[in-house]
C-alpha cells in the first residue's frame, strides 16, 4: 500500500472572482447565495507510483449553514497530487482561489495551489477562477513554421504586433508513446486563459486538446496539446501553465489570439520597380474570404500557396514569397514577395563544344527580338515567345536561357546563349510552274550582313518564259523604330514572254514569227510596317508603300525593239517601243486567319494602290487599284488520317481591279491558269483594263504531309478586253470569261506546300497546273 504523507497546513483565501473559466466537474445549473466551505481533508501522496489513486469516495459536499464566518466551513475531502516540479516548473507562489459571491478568505498553503469548483447534486455554488499570481510554465520549445522549402525566407524574430508564420504548426506532430520512466500526473483543472479570447475560440481549445480534469498527463502529452492548439492557426502563441492544487495538478493553458484580417497586401522587391505582375485584384481573390475573421495561419499559408501557384500558373517561374508575414495588430497582413525581376539580359555566344566564344551578330539584334527587357518581371511564357522569335531569325543553331543571380539578390541575370550558324549560302536549284515552265535558279544569300542580320542577295533564273537578273538589299527592322518598319532596295532585269501577248487562237506574234518579250530594267524601294501597339505583338494591319523605276522595251528573240504585232497593233504605249514607268505604290492587309501557311478560319483582306508619275518615256500617268478577300470556315466532312484535329476547311476568295487613265497592253490584267481559272492556259481567259475574280475551295487530309483539295474558279474581264490599247485578247479570240473546277493535292515540303492541281474548264479542255504555297 501506498505510503501517505504528513497532512499538510492548508491555507486558503476566498475572494471574488475579476474573470476566468475552467474546466472541472460538471455541475448543476441551480444556484445559491453563499457557499460554504466545511472542511478539507487531504490524503498522502503516493511513495511507489508516479500515479496517485483516487479515493472512491472523494465527496465534494457544500452544506448552506449560517451568516458567521465560521459557519462557511463545509467537509471536504480530496487528494493530494504530485507537486508541479515533476512537470519542469518552477515553484509557485502563493495562490489566491475564487469563488463567486463568497465573501470569506481561507488561507491556502504552497503546496496545494490551482482552482477548484465546489458543487453539490442539487445545487452550484458559482464559478471558480485562476488567481493572478503569474504562475510559471515549464520550458515548451518554441513552434516554428518554416515556409515552403521553394520560398527559403530569413529567419526573423518576432516583434511586438508581429507574428512569425510557421508551417510546421500545421502539422500536428503525431502522438508518440511517453516513455516508460516519464512522470504522469493528476489534472484537477484545465482552464483557458488569453486576451480577446471568445467564447468559440474556446471551445476549439477545449475540443482540441487531450488533457482532461480527473485524468493523468505527462509532459508529451501537453506538449502534443500545446502543438495542436498552435495548428488551429487561430493562435499567434500558445503555452501551458502548470500549478499544484490539494486536488491535483491545474493545467491553464495560456493563449494569444491572432488579430481580426482586415487586409491582406504585398510588397515586391525591389520596392521600387514599377513593373509588378500582381495587382491587388489578386491577393482579395485568394485572401478575399478571410476578411473581418479572426486570422487563421492555417488559411493564410494555403493563401500563400495558392499565391504562389498562381504565378507559377501564369508564367512568373522565379516570383515566390519569400520571409515571413508580417501581421500587424490591425490586421493587415504584409507578405513580401521575389518576383524575379530583371537586373539585366547578356548575350553571349558559345561554340559546338560549348565554350564561350566570340560572335559576328551584334547584340542589339537579339535583344530588340525579346519583349523581356531589364527592369520586366521574368515570365516563361514570354520567354519562350522571344526564344521562337530570335531563332526564326535565322541566324542561330541553338538559343537558349540561363540564369544568374544579380548584383540586386532580389533580381535576376538572363542569359541567352547563341549557337550561331552559317548566314552566307550559295544554291543552285531546278522547278517547274505554269506560270513560267521549267527553270533553273543560281543564287548568292548573305543573312547577316555586318552582324546587322541584314540581307544581301543576288538571284539569277532562267526558264522556258523568263530571264531574270536580280540585287536586293534587305534590313527587316530599320535600326532604332520602335514599330518593326522593314526595306528593300533591288535592282532588276527581267526579260519574259508577256500572257497578254502569248497563246489565243490564232496566236498573234511578231512580224518575224517570234513571240513578243517584255524586258523591264529598274529598281525601286519599298517599306513596310505593321500596325500594332508593340513590335513583339502580331499585327492585324500591314501597310506598305514604295517607289519602282521602270525602263521597259518590246523586243524580238534577237533583242531587236519592236513596238506592233504581225497585225500592227500596238504592243507598247509609245510608237518607239520604248517606254518609262515612275510609279509610287500603296498597300494595307488586314491578317486574321489562324494560320499564315494552312488557314482553315478567320480571313484575309489586301488593298492597294499604284499611281505612275508621268516622267520619262510615254509620260504615262494612270491609277491602278486591287483588291482582294479571302475567307476559311472550318469543316469536318471528309478526314483520312489518325488526327482528328487535321485541318479541312471551305476557303472562299474574290478580288477584282481596275486601271483609270493610261493603260500600256501589258499593264492589262491577264486571265486564267493556275493563279486564275485553273483548265485554261496562263492568260487564255483574256486581258482587260478591269477584271473580277472568285474562287471556292474545299481542302481536306488525306495523309499527315498531304492533302487534297476540290475547286471551282470563274474570272471575268467585264467586257473591257477592247479597252487595253491594241485589244490583244480580242485580236486572240479569248473569251474574256471563264469557268473551271477540278481537284489537286497540297505536298508539305520546306517551301510550304508543293500545289498540284487538275483542272477542266468551260470549254471542254484541262490542264495540269504547278504552283508553290495555298492558291490563296
């Protein structure tokens, strides 16, 4: 049997009770004036067992007796716990215990200190509360939360009216078996003390911790109960005071209540860029729900990841939270953000065994390719947009990015590393068309003229109809504008059997029997810029507009000029067979299909205008004005490929044009073939100072690099064949109409897709038809 100690001397002290509520006994609802405390009878504490027994007949009986004092004193028996320093606290002083209008003080003795609630089955005797004493708590460790491993914040330490957010809080640390040796003891009360503290804040302690009045504890276990309150997220800090009562030991666990979230706001960094991904819409979208609620860590790091989720999702690779919130008393939470601004962008070149090396292209010419500029928050998917946009410069093998921190930790070095390729191609090459018959191309490129990715070329082509000699300069973004403005300057040569002249029945040539040539010699310029509010986005709207010079002669096969036909008719528009061109053209394109190479919805719109100024030969002056409109709806009738997104689609296109003023024979519009009415020749439908033209497509898979395609083509010269200066389709006897259909397939290749098509015409006749690229 257990030995008892010696009966101690109790003193108590009862006084009226300022605040406070603990868990005890339960008791009964109906209440009387004033309790009367009869007697305490204290028990030994146990010699063998860190476990005291509880008497079973322990009685807490409260007897009403008369006014006197002496008449408050009531019998009561109760246990003796374990004293407070097996749990690791210091000794505490004398404790002053409460109860509800009871006027009489009882001295209490050191060793039985707490509170405890006197009840009797019929009647409650009121309220017992925790003195002030400012009991100690034993050492707890401190619960950290460390943000995710992705974000590394700083360690700080809390200040006043700041709160430390920890992660591990979250996580309540599973229960672990006491060991065999650690000391338990016999919890008389648990109470919930802490400023701010509402009624339902404390009953989510009460329902989360273990510790129970009439049970034993250990010093794991309140340490798990500790842990646990700290995860509600409710809490800013959380500790346990232990205090030794004639009952047992009293556990209050003390509380500091997180303040009301008002406003949740960010601040990035550096702090004074001005380019910042987040706007506040943002942060009231996560954290939005939490306002004017008692601020939960929990929510607020699920806000914090769904933060940083969020720019993950929209591209801000390097953007994270980083530290610690800063949680003021006011509630404004403050959450300081690393969204990976730009210090600076470096190109840099590298060889094929990966070294740093020396490049030709200039620098300037990456970067001004790149919407990412020093000073931008970095986003991938701009990234790999402006990755897209310098390789199809066609300058480079590889581009890459790498990163590097700054000079700024907060900021960010990009990288891009350039495997430069070989800019300068000599080629020789072989083709067929309708339009020209079979030639032959030899020609000299050089891409990257002075590291200025500027573009000199010279071209020669022969072929059954044509002789072509020609120089071109090319820079596709004038250095220094903002809005991606290109040139060409070139100077030609060509020499060709004109359709305006050729096939008919009868065919009308020469005086010697040789078909008419059209030698033009010039050069010009001509500009184009694309409408949009920024170089890197795509542009609707192109405008253009040029300056040509044209010397232009009618020759025989010998090079002799001849300016009429075997039927004199003027081929020119001078007697002399020579004539000049001075013409400043205009154009704008409206581009809204879905694909430049295979278009299946959206459309095309090109307008343009020619003026001829009337210098040189022939004082030639006349307007010419073209149009054209391309439509694509999307379809899905006929696929026999595995990819059920393969593009098939209706294409619908009308164009029509029209000369005012001098019109020389071969400014005429030219009708049929394959860029025409395809089943007739090159320009057997006719020729005129006025034409209009449309044409119905339906293009369909058939293989993943070929497809197939269904037409119909009408073109017309609107009865203004007679028009042209010597009427060469007239003389011709060709129709000035005509109507055609058939079917082709479309050969991807490197070029873009190799056209064949088979087409009957009105007539009775078909043709076979070569071309390059989508009829329209």
């Amino acid at each position: 049997m257990p030995t008892r100690s010696p009966e101690p001397e109790l003193d108590w002290v009862v006084q009226k009770a300022e605040k406070t509520t603990v868990a005890s006994i339960p008791t009964v609802t109906e209440s009387i004036a004033e309790p009367v405390i009869e007697s305490i009878a204290p028990v030994d504490s146990p010699a063998a067992s860190p476990v005291v027994e509880m008497e079973p007949e322990l009685e807490l009986a409260v007897e009403p007796v008369a006014e006197t004092p002496d008449a408050k004193l009531s019998k009561l028996k109760a246990i003796a716990a374990i004293p407070v320093a097996d749990l690791g606290s210091e000794p505490v002083p004398e404790a002053t215990v409460a109860v509800l209008d009871s006027p009489t003080s009882i001295p209490v003795a050191p060793e039985a200190k707490a509170a405890i609630e006197t009840t009797s089955p019929a009647q409650t005797l009121g309220t017992v509360v925790a003195a002030t004493p400012s009991p100690t708590a034993y050492d707890l460790p401190s619960a950290t939360l460390n943000l995710p491993e992705a974000i590394n914040p700083p360690a700080t330490p809390l200040k006043h009216a700041e709160v430390e957010l920890a992660q591990s809080i979250f996580d309540t640390p599973p229960p672990t078996a006491p060991p065999t040796n650690e000391a338990q003891v016999l919890i008389a009360e648990v109470a919930v003390e802490g400023p701010g503290l509402t009624p339902e804040l404390e009953n989510l302690v009460y329902n989360t911790i273990e510790t129970r009045p009439g049970q034993t504890t250990t010093r794991s276990q309140l340490q798990e109960d500790v842990n646990a309150v700290y995860a509600t997220g409710f809490f800013a800090d959380v500790t346990q005071v232990p205090e030794d009562t004639a009952l047992g030991v009293r556990i209050t666990f003390q509380v500091q209540v997180n303040p009301v979230l008002t406003r949740v706001e960010a601040q990035t960094l550096p702090a004074e860029t001005d380019n910042e991904a987040l706007n506040q819409d943002v942060i009231d979208d996560i954290f939005g729900d939490g306002y004017g609620e008692t601020l939960n860590l929990r929510d607020l790091q699920l806000g914090v990841v769904e933060l940083n989720d969020w720019y993950q999702e929209n591209g801000y690779d390097l953007a994270q939270v980083i530290g610690n919130p800063q949680i003021s008393p006011d509630g404004i939470v403050r959450l300081t953000i690393a969204e990976g601004i730009i210090e600076d962008i470096r190109v840099r070149f590298i060889d094929e065994e990966e070294e740093f090396t020396d490049g030709r292209t200039r620098p300037f010419i990456v970067t001004r390719e790149m919407q990412l500029k020093p000073g931008d928050v970095f986003n991938r998917s701009i990234a790999q947009t402006d990755l897209q946009r310098v390789f199809g410069l066609g300058l480079f093998e590889d581009v890459r990015l790498a990163f590097e921190p700054g000079e700024d930790p907060s900021k960010v070095i990009v990288n891009v590393d350039l495997l430069e390729g070989n800019t300068g191609s000599i080629a020789a090459g072989a083709g067929v068309s309708s339009a020209s018959g079979i030639f032959g191309t030899v020609s000299y490129q050089q891409q990257n003229l002075g590291g200025n990715n500027q573009t000199v070329a010279a071209e020669v082509q022969l072929g059954e109809r044509d002789l072509l000699l020609d120089l071109s300069f090319t820079d596709p973004w004038i250095a220094g504008d903002p809005y991606r403005t290109s040139y060409t300057v070139n100077a030609f040569r060509r020499r060709s059997i004109s359709l305006i002249f050729d096939e008919g029945n009868p065919e009308v040539r020469l005086p010697n029997g040789d078909r008419p040539r059209v030698i033009r010699t010039g050069g010009g310029i001509n500009f184009t810029r694309p409408l949009a509010p920024d170089p890197f986005s795509r542009a609707e709207w192109t405008l253009s507009a040029g300056f040509q010079y044209q010397g232009i002669r009618l020759e025989d096969s010998d090079g002799r000029v001849t300016p009429r036909d075997s039927q004199n008719n003027l081929l020119s528009f001078t007697n002399g067979g020579r004539d000049t061109l001075v013409n400043l053209s205009f154009g704008a394109t409206r581009d809204r299909r879905n694909s430049p190479l295979e278009p299946t919805q959206g459309s095309l719109l090109r307008v343009g205008m020619d003026q001829t100024l009337p210098i040189g030969s022939g004082q030639i002056l006349f307007n010419r004005l073209r149009g054209s409109y391309s439509y694509y709806i999307p379809v899905d009738w006929f696929n026999l490929t595995k990819d059920p997104e393969a593009p098939q689609a209706l294409a619908f296109n009308l164009q029509g044009g029209t000369v005012i003023g001098d019109l020389p024979p071969y400014e005429a519009f030219s009708l049929g073939g394959a860029n025409s009415v395809r089943g007739y020749e090159e320009g057997d439908v006719g020729s005129g100072r006025t034409y209009l033209q449309a044409t119905a497509e339906y293009r369909f898979p058939i293989f993943s690099f070929i497809g197939g395609a269904l037409f119909m083509d009408y073109a017309t010269d609107l009865g203004t064949g007679d028009d042209v200066p010597g009427n060469p389709a007239g003389v011709r006897n060709k129709p000035g109409d005509g109507f055609g259909y058939g079917l082709g397939v479309r050969i991807q290749s490197p070029l873009g897709p190799i056209r064949i098509d088979y087409g009957f015409n009105d007539e009775g006749d078909s043709r076979l038809h070569f071309g390059i690229g989508q009829r329209f």
